[in-house]
C-alpha cells in the first residue's frame, strides 16, 4: 500500500508528473542533506518516501 496515498498528494499538486519532479528533487536533497528534515517524523525510511510525505503534508510547494 503506498503511503501516503496519491489522493491525499493530489490534493497538494495537481499534476502527477509535477507530484514525480517534486519529489526527485527533494529525494536527492534529502540524501545530500539528512538533517533537512521538514516533518518531525517520517512513517517511510527512504528519501523519495520521505519527500512524498513533505508534499502530501503540504510542507512543499510547486512555484508557479
């Protein structure tokens, strides 16, 4: 089951590819950059789990 679920994402960005470009982008600064974390805790353990959790919880925004 994926956590978060796609809907909850959805709601945050409304295009799938931006919600995958986001993510990829945030993934590789997490592993650059452990310590920038923007939620207290994580449920996943793997960057990109982890930058689809920052973005379903609306920490990270598209700029427009």
């Amino acid at each position: 089951m994926l956590y978060p679920p796609l809907d909850k994402i959805k709601d945050n960005v409304n295009s799938k590819y931006l919600v995958v470009t986001l993510a990829a982008k945030r993934a590789r600064e997490l592993q650059d950059n452990p310590d920038s974390n923007l939620l207290e805790r994580y449920v996943s353990y793997k960057p990109v789990g982890q930058a689809l959790e920052e973005v379903a919880a609306g920490r990270i925004h598209v700029e427009e």
